[in-house]
C-alpha cells in the first residue's frame, strides 16, 4: 500500500564520522509532518532526480534521508552542499 504525500525540504549534506558511512540529508519536524517517530519507506526526487529510501529516525523528531554515492554523482553534490528533497509517496 502506498500514500500520495507532496513534503518537500531543502539540507545541507552530511557525513558520517566513519569511513565508508552514510551521507544524508535531516528532514526537520518529520516526526510531526510524517505521524511517526519510526522508519517510514519513501519515493521522491532529490534535486529532480529519482529516489527510494527509508527514512530513519534520529531520535529528536527527525529523519536521516541517506543518499547513495551514485544520486550524488548525478546531482553533482557533495557534502556540505544543499539538496533540495521531495518526498512524493509512503511506500508499504
């Protein structure tokens, strides 16, 4: 089952402390704009581009959005750049 949702928000890309880890962008007040503190599955577009993913929660009422090596390279962004994310459906 999926739900139509239209959330967009613009963060600053962030990496983990670890080698090899995540880069991700915080969606603020997720918690509240999403009705759950818990992972929630997504489809959308990053600066216009495709995407899946879950979004994770960080325990503050937010939700980490990792993005994956290959969609930075096509969106050309690094960290401590901004990407803009619109979240189009809650997949399953």
């Amino acid at each position: 089952m999926s739900t139509v949702l239209d959330l967009s928000f613009t963060a600053p890309l962030r990496e983990g402390d670890t080698p090899g880890g995540w880069t991700i962008g915080v969606m603020p007040d997720s918690g509240r704009l999403l009705g759950t503190r818990r992972p929630v599955k997504v489809a959308g577009e990053i600066d216009g581009h495709s995407f899946a993913a879950t979004l994770l929660p960080m325990g503050d009422g937010t939700h980490m959005v990792p993005i994956k090596k290959a969609l930075r390279a096509t969106v050309g962004k690094s960290a401590g750049q901004d990407v803009t994310v619109r979240l189009l459906e809650r997949l399953g």
